[in-house]
C-alpha cells in the first residue's frame, strides 16, 4: 500500500509541474516586450524532465522520478524568476534587460571591437619599432 501512496504523490507531483511549467510557458508568451533565450530554454528542460520523470515512473523507478520531479521544478521556477525580474525592469522603464545568453549580434560586435582595438595596437607597435629601427640607423651613421 506504501508504494501505491508513493506512485500516487508522484503523480500528483507531476500533474502540478506540468500545470505550473505550462503558466510559466504562458507568461512568457505574454511577455511581448522581451524573448529570454535562457527562459525559453528552461521551459525546454523542464519539460524533458517531466517527460523523463513519467517514463521513469512507469518503470517503477520511483527514486529517480522523484529526483527529475526536482529538475524540472528547478528549470521551471528558475523561467518563473527570470520572468518575473524583466517584468520588474520593464515596468520600471530601464532599456536593458537580462539576457543570460548572450546572443550572435552581441558575439559579433564584442569580436569587431575587439579586432579595432587589437588593429590599433599593432599600429601603435609598428610605429615604435619604426621610430626605434630609424634611431639606429642615425646612431649608426
């Protein structure tokens, strides 16, 4: 009978991780302001690990589903609190908001920077060593 409880908080425990991963999917569709990429893929990993958590059920494997129960309840409230941050940021006017995945325009300008500066370095380089191989030549003279 103390397995049957068992199976039975588990899936009470998964039918409300399902229901609490699906308003986190919906606030996030609301959220037209801001797209999250790490919101987004938290939904993703909390649904894997519900799925996981089910099909570890029904192989009895009561300790694991339990431990995916947890993982998705992670990934779920970590989307909720990313969410509910942005909406706080947005509400209060800021221009910036919390991208913890940095996306490819970001990459791609940090690179073209970073090439500019390295670029003016190099020439600053050349330009003593110019000056320095010009020094020698009057001092050899």
């Amino acid at each position: 009978m103390a397995k049957l409880s068992q199976s039975k908080q588990l899936i009470e425990r998964i039918a409300a991780l399902e229901q609490f991963v699906c308003v986190v999917k919906e606030a996030q569709a609301a959220a037209d302001y801001h797209q999250n990429e790490a919101v987004d893929l938290s939904i993703i990993n909390a649904e894997s690990a519900l799925s996981e958590a089910v099909k570890s059920l029904a192989q009895y494997d009561r300790p694991n589903t339990a431990k995916l129960l947890n993982v998705a309840w992670f990934y779920a409230k970590f989307a909720q609190d990313i969410l509910a941050a942005e909406a706080t940021e947005h509400i209060l006017g800021q221009g910036t908001y919390l991208d913890l995945v940095e996306t490819p325009k970001q990459v791609q300008t940090w690179f073209e920077d970073t090439a500019i500066r390295l670029e003016k370095r190099l020439l600053s380089y050349e330009g003593e060593l110019l000056d320095a191989a010009s020094s020698d030549e009057e001092d050899g003279k």
